[in-house]
C-alpha cells in the first residue's frame, strides 16, 4: 500500500476518493495527524499531513517516529513524501519539481531513530542511497505520464527550521554540495530506511533560497503560497501516476 506524506502546501490529497480517518496510538506518541484512508485511481491510498490539521507543527517539532511508525503500523510499504525546498541550483527555479538523489543532515535534537538502545539492541542501517530506487524511477515515470518536466537527482540539505537560512548559510551549504534545501527530510528518511519502508522524495521548489532570487530581495511567506498554490496541483497530476506494484519491495 502507497503512504503520501504531505507537506506544506500539500496538507490534504484532494483526489482522495472515499475517505475514512483513524486515529493510530504508537510507541512514541502520537503522528502529526490521523491518517486518511482512501483510495487513487483505484489504489488503496494512505494520507498523513507532516505539518498536521491546518499546519501547525513546524518542522523541528514533528514527531517524525510516530509518524513513519503510524504508516508502517497499518501495512504502508513504500511512501512518497512531499516537500517544500528553496532552489539552491540555477535550474531550481520556483515552481521546479525535482526527485533528489541524495540528503544531507543538517539538523539537531531530533528523535532520529527507533534504535535508540532501548531495545536492549543497537543497529546500524546502510544509508548509502537514502531514496529508495525503485520508487524515484516510479516518480519520474509518473512525472513523463502526467507531461510534467521533473528534475532528476539533486542533494537535498535538511536544515533544523522554522526560521529560512542566511545567504551565507545557503552559500555554505553548495560548497557542501547541496542543490536544494528544506526542514523535513530529515530523519523522516532515515526513519523510513529503519522500518524496512521505500521511500522517495517529491520536492517542490517553493522559492530561491536566500540570497539566489534576482537582487537578492527578501523571501516572503506570500509569495511561497503563491508557488505552492500552482504547483501542488501538478504534483497532484504526478501522484495520481504512481504506480506501485506488490508494495515493500527491494529499496534498491
């Protein structure tokens, strides 16, 4: 079953037929939101909004365990997660759909993992490729059958938030190699990878990053909900292509 994490711009899946909400308990308290249930384009479908009901958790107070614990729980397989990054890369224009290939951790006090050692165990996963295969290329697929151009690759930087960078904070991380950068890749993926879930990232190019727009002008609130509004409907067109066959396959 295919799980949607919803970022912002995204806090609900328009196309969602048939919907049923549940509340899920877990270990580590409670997801941003209920899930919905529903299906897409005759697929059994799992919604959970990162940010919560009406967007209220910001991004380093996300209870990002619950939450990949949650869809695990009810038999999610593989999720595509949606975010909102600003465009480091001259090709990341606002209003670009891009898949990222690669992350890079910038974040802090953060419950990042399941094997916190209270378990009695301590376990190391291969982060290597922190997206999983199978589920990019289903992406870029979906992206070519909905006719909408998507970049392929890119490194993702996840930054700790709410706050937006400095421009010399976004000129930092491109020496570092970063392409995009955000608040919420981080440890969503890494969580996705410790509970055997595939996983991949649909980013969505809300703004420049600081100090990249033309003459260098402040970023606003308005004008990213302005981008979102346009482009969250093609990612909707691209989502509603995705196909996953058998579920939890190889993360490879």
């Amino acid at each position: 079953m295919l799980g949607i994490i919803g970022g912002s711009g995204a806090g609900r899946l328009a196309a969602l037929e048939g919907e049923r909400l549940q509340a899920i308990r877990t270990p580590f308290g409670e997801p941003s939101a209920a899930l919905t249930f529903g299906r897409l384009q005759g697929r059994d479908v799992v919604f959970l909004a990162r940010h919560g009901d009406g967007h209220t958790i910001p991004p380093h107070a996300i209870n990002y365990r619950a939450n990949i614990w949650a869809l695990a729980h009810v038999g999610v397989g593989a999720i595509v997660a949606i975010a909102a990054v600003g465009g480091i890369r001259r090709d990341l224009a606002p209003g670009t759909i891009a898949v990222p290939s690669q992350i890079i951790d910038y974040t802090y006090d953060r419950q990042a993992t399941f094997f916190d050692g209270r378990a009695g165990e301590v376990r190391h996963i291969d982060f290597t490729e922190p997206y999983t295969g199978w589920l990019r290329a289903a992406l870029l697929r979906a992206g070519r059958d909905a006719a909408e151009s998507i970049i392929d690759g890119g490194v993702y930087a996840a930054m700790q938030g709410p706050r937006l960078e400095t421009a010399a904070e976004i000129d930092r991380l491109e020496r570092d190699g970063a392409d995009m950068v955000g608040m919420t890749g981080m440890p969503e993926a890494a969580l996705a990878r410790e509970a055997a879930l595939s996983y991949a990232t649909l980013a969505v190019v809300a703004n420049w990053a600081a100090g990249r727009a033309p003459g260098r002008c402040e970023i606003t609130p308005a004008d990213i909900d302005t981008v979102l509004e346009g482009a969250m409907a093609r990612v909707a067109r691209v989502v509603l292509r995705v196909e996953v066959h058998g579920g939890n396959q190889s993360r490879t």
